[in-house]
C-alpha cells in the first residue's frame, strides 16, 4: 500500500498527465518480486488478510486522484493513523507534545520496552508504538474522543463519510494487546499517560482499526501538502 499527496508549489514533481503510467510501471515492477511481506500474525484478525493485495493512490491538492491495483479497496489503517493523531494533536497542544514524547529513532522494533526505563518513560518518537500511545493519550484528554476526533478528521478530509471503524480488528487488537497494554502501564508509572489505561487502549485499537483505501488516504494526507 502506497499513499501520496501531491502538492503544485513543488516543481520537482511532474505534471500531473504523468502520474497514471509511473504508478503503472511501479505497479508492473512490484508484481514481479511478490512474497516479500506478510500480514501482521500478532493480532489474528490482520492475519487473516490477503498478503496478494496491493495498491496505490497518488492525490492532487485539487482532489484529483490516481490509482492502481486494489487502491480503492478499503483496509485497515494501523499505523498510518499515527501520522494523523500527531497532526491533530500538535494543532491543540504545540511544542508542549515534545516534553512528552521525543523526536528521535528507537533503534528498537516499533513495540519494544526496552528504552522506556532508561529514559523515564518517555518514548523516543510518535511513531513506535508508545510514542503513538501517549499522542492518542493527549489527544482524548483534549478531546474526550480521541478515535472519534480522527474519524471525523479523516471523513472530512477525504470526501468520503463511509469511513468508519473495524469492530472485528478493535476486539482482535484488545484480545491479543498485551503488549500495548504493558507500554501503556509502565509510562504511567512514570506519569507519562493521563487517562486510565483501559480508556486509552481502547481509544488507540479503535484508532488502529479504522478501515480506509489508498484513495480515502491520499486525500486525506492532501492537507500536509496544502
């Protein structure tokens, strides 16, 4: 899956009659080295997924969209969320984010624990999974919705109120979260998290599970380019 938004006042990308045979040949190139990814196996309901799908939008900040392959089929989001939350949350709070979480690399897998002790419970970016955690934390303390803040963010940005949540992934990813959970939990101890950490997990696996296409996407990130 590959998103792209597009903005006019970068001259280095070419003009737009020319996306549709680039994202084509791309598409040809990838269809010919297939096998080299595979569904997340920890949350059951993602590994049910076809690992064959693949697709890819390119928007304009005009609304102009273009795709290939499975790019108007919806999936579930994940990690991309985070990129929103973090915009939505920067928009309300500002640098004060940054006294609670870094904007460094982790060197670590996206889920470790490992750095958190030695850095008081600070995590080093909003993209491992406890930096997302403490961004989903700030953002429902502001909000009171944290998941519903972003759906309704998302359905405005990308034209399409269809946009909703995947009840079955939420229920797999609170199944089988321990390991969030226990993320969450130790930056509390540091007072790192400032709602309980059932409401915050539950909040950040409806996050994770909104369902959305590489078209839904790509005009919804349109906004960074704007």
């Amino acid at each position: 899956m590959v998103i792209m938004a597009v903005s006019s006042s970068y001259p280095p990308y070419p003009p737009s009659p020319t996306f549709q045979p680039v994202l084509e040949r791309i598409a040809t190139e990838i269809g010919q080295t297939p096998g080299r990814g595979r569904p997340a196996d920890y949350i059951p309901a993602l590994a049910a997924c076809d690992p064959r799908r693949f697709g890819m939008a390119v928007a304009e900040i005009d609304g102009t969209v273009y795709g290939v392959g499975d790019w108007r089929q919806p999936f579930s989001t994940q990690s991309i969320t985070k990129v929103f939350t973090l915009a939505l949350d920067l928009a309300r709070e500002g640098d004060e984010l940054w006294e609670h979480v870094g904007r460094e690399p982790s060197g670590n897998p996206f889920n470790s624990l490992v750095q958190l002790e030695y850095e008081n419970g600070i995590p080093r970016n909003p993209f491992i999974n406890a930096g997302a955690l403490v961004v989903t934390d700030r953002l429902q303390t502001r909000t009171g919705d944290a998941a519903g803040t972003l759906l309704a963010f998302l359905r405005a940005e990308s034209g399409n109120a269809e946009l909703t949540f995947d009840k079955e992934v939420a229920a797999s990813e609170a199944t089988h979260g321990d390991r969030n959970a226990a993320l969450a939990h130790f930056m509390a101890s540091y007072g790192n998290i400032d709602n309980p950490v059932p409401v915050l997990l539950e909040q950040y696996f409806r996050q994770c599970s909104i369902e959305a296409s590489c078209a839904d996407l790509a005009l919804a990130t349109s906004f960074l380019a704007r």
